[in-house]
C-alpha cells in the first residue's frame, strides 16, 4: 500500500535541524564549547544530551564542543556511562538520532547580541487544496495521486499569482498595518 515515506520526512528534518545548528554555531564563529578552559564540563553547566548511532549501538553523548565551518560538522562529546564514560567524536551529524537531538543542541547555544534566533523562515501557505475541496465543487478526486493533486494546485496557484494575489497581499497588509519599507530599502 502506498504511504507517507517518513524515512524522507525524518531526512528533511534532520537537514533543517543541522542548518539551524550550523547558524547557532557560526554566530559564535564556527565553533561553540560548554567547556571550561581545561576541557571539562563545568558542574554548574547544563549541556545537550543527545542519542547518537555509534558501532556499539545508540547511546546517549553529553555534547562537548560543536565546530562548523565550509567541510561540515565536527561534533564532539563524553558518553553518558557511570562506569567507563568514553570520548565520542560525531563525525557525520546524521549519526544523531533524530531531529530533536540536533534541535536540543542548538538550543542550548545562547544568543549573540546580532543572532537572536535561527529559527528556519517558513513560507506561509495562503490557500490549501484537498480532495474535499473538490467535492465541494461535485469533483471525484478519490483516484487521484498526491502528485495529480499538486499539479491541480500549482495551476491554481500560477492562475491566482496572474490575477489577484498581489493586490489581496498589498490589502491584507494594509489592513492589518504592515509597515511599507523606506525607498532606500527597496533599492537594495
């Protein structure tokens, strides 16, 4: 049966989640350390906990230090074992469990006073298509694929981008008070 490939989905996140990361980290330039200057975790600092895929298997890393520059990610670490805690290097990022784990790193690296957030831009839908729309309409879209439906809304939204979507945003701005721009920024 046809489903969600949430193995993609899982990749996407963990690609924006490291984007995000590598952000937090380039505000402090390129490398940020929850060490003291002799290598060690001061007792009264609170430092990601994150699960990571190591040859032995996942396990839980008490992040260190995050360096990033133009190769990638260098990410190092102490595993969380009361009897033999080992050294941990994260050479490949996506050895981090999920998402979540790289998100909880991030936040943990305060802000800069020019970086307060790294949060991802997200575009905002302005209408939504669904094969119940379509049955508002009489339309069976029941044997439709997900791809068919896209292609339905696309042209939908190519006809709305022609006509009238620039001038219900200029209104809908307008109604709520969003400021214009200087002509200086305009320009640039």
């Amino acid at each position: 049966m046809k489903c969600t490939d949430f193995w993609e989905k899982q990749k996407e996140l963990k690609r924006l989640a490291l984007h995000e990361l590598g952000m937090a980290v380039d505000a402090h330039g390129g490398r940020y350390s929850w060490c003291d200057e002799n290598g060690e975790i001061p007792q009264d600092v609170e430092v990601p906990c994150v699960c990571v895929f190591l040859d032995s298997g996942p396990t839980d890393v008490n992040i260190k230090e995050v360096i990033h520059d133009e190769k990638g990610f260098w990410i190092s670490g102490e595993s969380v074992d009361d009897y033999c805690p080992i050294d941990v290097t994260i050479d490949d990022p996506y050895d981090i469990c999920d998402a979540y784990s790289i998100q909880s790193i991030t936040e943990k690296i305060p802000e800069t006073e020019d970086v307060k957030a790294v949060e991802y831009p997200q575009p905002q839908a302005v209408v939504w298509l669904d094969r119940d729309d379509l049955k508002t309409r009489e339309f069976d879209g029941s044997d439709l694929t997900n791809e068919q439906l896209a292609e339905i809304a696309s042209r939908m939204g190519n006809t709305y981008l022609d006509y009238s979507y620039w001038d219900d945003m200029e209104e809908a701005c307008d109604y709520y008070k969003v400021p214009k721009l200087d002509e200086e920024e305009t320009e640039e």
